[in-house]
C-alpha cells in the first residue's frame, strides 16, 4: 500500500516543494521503488525510505496537476496513490483606495493616510513605501487587514512622490501597485524681529523668517 502524507489534496503551491508518501509492503517482502510522476510523466523515484521528494514547481506551468506515487515491491507488484494540487506564483490582487493617482497631499504636521482593498486572495503582508529619485522611506509592514498605514511626510520635499505596497501571500509570491502623489508642503514663518512682548514706536524694522522648499514668491505682512 502507499498513500501521500503531504501536501494535502487541493493544494495551491509554488516555489519547491516536498512531496511526501509512505508505502507498505505485505509480510515478507520489501519495497524497492517509489516513483513520482506529475500528470502522468515520470519525474523521479527513490529506492528505499523516507520517500520524500523536492519538486521545483518553477519549471512547470500554472494550473492544476495530478501527482503521483507509485510503489513497487519485490516481487514487482505495485500500488499507486494521486492528489490533485495546483501551481499558482501569481500574488494577491491589491488597489490603492487611497490615497488616488496623481492626488495633491499636504505635507504639514498630519500624516497622510494609505489604505489599500485587495481581491480574494488575502495577502500575508503589505509592505508600504514611499519614492521619491533616490530617497526611500520606509513606512511600515502590515500584517493583517485592514491594510492601511500613515505615511509622516514631515522633513520630506515637496514634489511627486511614488507610493507603493508590495503584498506578499503565504507562498511568498509578490504583487506591487502604486500611485504618485504630489506632497504639497506648505511655507514656514517666524518672526525674527521684534520679538514677542516687544514695544515699538516710530519706523521699526520687522524681519520675517520664511522657508519654503519650492522658493517663494513673495511675503505678505
């Protein structure tokens, strides 16, 4: 007798896998071989026990299989077992809700919120970022819904900005999406002079502190 201990009928799979089988001779004799096949076409066979094998799941195309264990005893009797599996490397279907494409955010002291919906497959984790030339910044790793993060745009520049998540599912294969927005950070003001509390009287000189990454135009007082 044999039967397949692992993976379990139905199994969506990808990257290499083990294929495991126990096989059982009757008394007084030996098995001898245990051979894999996928969909009917020899792949390997080992001759004595454990009958574990690693199958690469990357050579093979997408879509549902039938595996096999074919056990042969000493006397050249065989036994077989089959389960179905299914070669899947595709990753969990993401969309960005918000925030949208080509969408202005402020970049003041209020982080901007991403979230994100997916499909029917539920990822494992979601990776958020932000890009922008060579500065990445790293926002944060989710791992259960909702999916959802808040990026601190403070110190970031002004200018389009490409946020990404990358979702992972639980055979490690990766979906990416993203949007640019455009980080609008407003200019920043402070008095130099006078300073606070201060008495004036006749002409006064006012020096006002102003920054803006995008330059300025001009300074209303």
């Amino acid at each position: 007798t044999i039967s397949i201990i692992k993976p379990a009928t139905g199994a969506v799979v990808s990257g290499i896998i083990e294929i495991e089988g126990t096989a059982k001779a009757a008394a007084g004799l030996t098995i001898t071989q245990v051979a894999l096949d996928l969909d009917g076409k020899a792949l390997t066979q080992i001759t004595q026990a454990p009958f574990v094998f690693k199958v690469d799941t990357s050579v093979h195309a997408e879509g549902e299989y039938i595996v096999g264990l074919t056990a042969i005893d000493s006397k050249n009797q065989d036994a077989r077992a089959e389960i179905t599996l299914t070669i899947d490397r595709s990753g969990p279907q993401l969309a960005f809700l918000s925030p949208v494409n080509n969408e202005t955010v402020n970049g003041d002291t209020t982080p901007v919120s991403l979230s994100l919906k997916t499909g029917t497959e539920t990822p494992s984790t979601v990776a958020f970022s932000a890009l922008k030339g060579n500065d990445v910044d790293v926002i944060k790793t989710v791992t259960e819904a909702p999916w959802q993060a808040q990026w601190d745009t403070s110190g970031k520049e002004s200018g389009t900005w490409t946020i990404r998540a990358i979702g992972k599912d639980t055979h490690g294969n990766a979906t990416t999406t993203s949007v640019d927005v455009t980080l609008n950070r407003p200019p920043t003001a402070k008095w130099v002079t006078p300073s606070a509390g201060s008495k004036i009287s006749g002409n006064a000189t006012l020096t006002l502190q102003c920054d803006d990454d995008l330059g300025l135009s001009k300074a209303l007082v």
